[in-house]
C-alpha cells in the first residue's frame, strides 16, 4: 500500500494506524465476514441448472487470481463492457440458469469480494483491448464533467484537492483499489457503484441507477487511471 513512484496512493494511505491495522489484520477486517461468505456462494448450487460457481471454475485460489485486477472487461454478447458484478451475474443466467442477484444485496457483495479477495496484492491490469476505448473515454469525461447544485467535478475533489479535507475527511485520490469495501460510516460492505452515488448525491447531482452504464465506464477510467496499484480487496475505509 505504499505510495508509488508517480506519487499515486491509496485511500489507505490517508487512513488511522488503527484502521490501517484493522484493513491489514484479517481476524479483524469486517470485510472478510463478507469474503467467507462468499466462499459459500461460490460452493452452493442455484438455478435450474443446479452448478455452483465451482463446478466450472473449481478452485477460485487458482482460476480468480487476478480476474478483479482486469475488470471492467468487454462482453462481446452485450457489445459494452461489464464490471466484476455484471460478470457474477452473466454467468448466473447463462450458466447457471438462476435469476440473477440485485444490485448492491449481500449475496453479490459477497461472491464480489470473494472473488476479489483471490487478487489482493496484484497489480491492476486493465484489459488491452481496442474495444473499451471509447466507453473509457466516456468514464473520463464523466470524472472531468461539472454536475449538480454545487458544480462540481469527480476531478474537482480527488484530482485538485487530494490529501486536503473536507469537514474533517482527508480527501482521498479515488483510487478504486479494494471494493468491495467495508466503510466504517456505513458499517457494512458496499461496491464502488454505491460510493459513486454517495459522490453524485455529495455534490446534490442525480445519481444514476444502480446497474447503469455510467458507473461501469467511470470504473473503467477509474481502474485505467489506477494502473499498476495493488489490489487490497476486502478494504476498509473511514
């Protein structure tokens, strides 16, 4: 979690010790409740298809180290690309014939850190792929674009203000390096999508729908933007 070369860092450096030390020690870390159960969704059968998550992809130590560090990704069936989430729930259709889960609800929360968990401590490695330039693009003019009664930005705050605070918060460089996260003022986990809303509703902006594609082409700048930085999956934050 250091600070990089090119002066990048991760919300967890602006944190506490004793927060730092609660993200570090998994006894403690509150996310790794929803981790575990993941593990068991990922073990359970569902739909009519009656598969479990590890019928096709055994052993997620093995084949989900690294997937979270590559996400968003394109679907050539959708012809966009999807995040982590948009994928648990593809495969949910198709290859499990099970209905897929809501947003933001524990269970998809929970096979998303699961899944998440098996990439802590890789690089972010977004895809290279010709495809996903022209929805980053987008989720870069989003980050850039002025909304809401304040008028601000997304760059407004984590790009001209990093490390400054707002009321009493340090703000932060909008690195999405561990989401899902468990956020201490929410005591619970969330995705990043539920964070962005947050900022959209921060600066009096309609935020946009849970599942939009909005979201999904910001995370994708997000993560482009955040190239090279170490997965932490299950992170905590103020």
């Amino acid at each position: 979690m250091a600070q990089t070369i090119d002066g990048r860092r991760s919300g967890f450096d602006f944190m506490s010790r004793d927060s730092q030390q609660l993200q570090r020690d998994d006894t403690a870390n509150p996310g790794m409740l929803a981790v575990l159960d993941g593990e068991g969704l990922w073990n359970a059968k569902a739909g009519r298809a009656n598969r479990s998550c590890a019928d096709c992809h055994q052993d997620a130590s093995t084949s989900m180290k690294g997937v979270a560090a590559r996400y968003p990704a394109f679907s050539a069936a959708l012809n966009r690309p999807i995040d982590l989430q948009g994928r648990i729930n593809a495969c949910r259709e198709t290859q499990q014939q099970a209905t897929p889960l809501p947003w933001e609800s524990k269970e998809l929360l929970a096979l998303s850190a699961y899944v998440g968990n098996q990439s802590r401590g890789m690089p972010i490695a977004p895809p290279d792929d010709a495809r996903l330039a022209p929805f980053r693009q987008r989720g870069e003019a989003l980050y850039t674009r002025r909304v809401g009664q304040l008028n601000f930005s997304c760059a407004n705050c984590h790009d001209d203000n990093a490390g400054g605070k707002l009321a009493s918060a340090v703000i932060p460089q909008a690195h999405p390096t561990g989401y899902p996260i468990y956020r201490l003022e929410w005591q619970g986990i969330g995705s990043l999508q539920r964070r962005l809303r947050g900022c959209f509703i921060g600066v009096r902006a309609e935020p946009y729908a849970y599942g939009a594609q909005e979201y999904v082409e910001l995370e994708l700048f997000l993560m482009s933007r955040a190239k090279g930085m170490t997965i932490e999956t299950p992170a905590v934050r103020p």
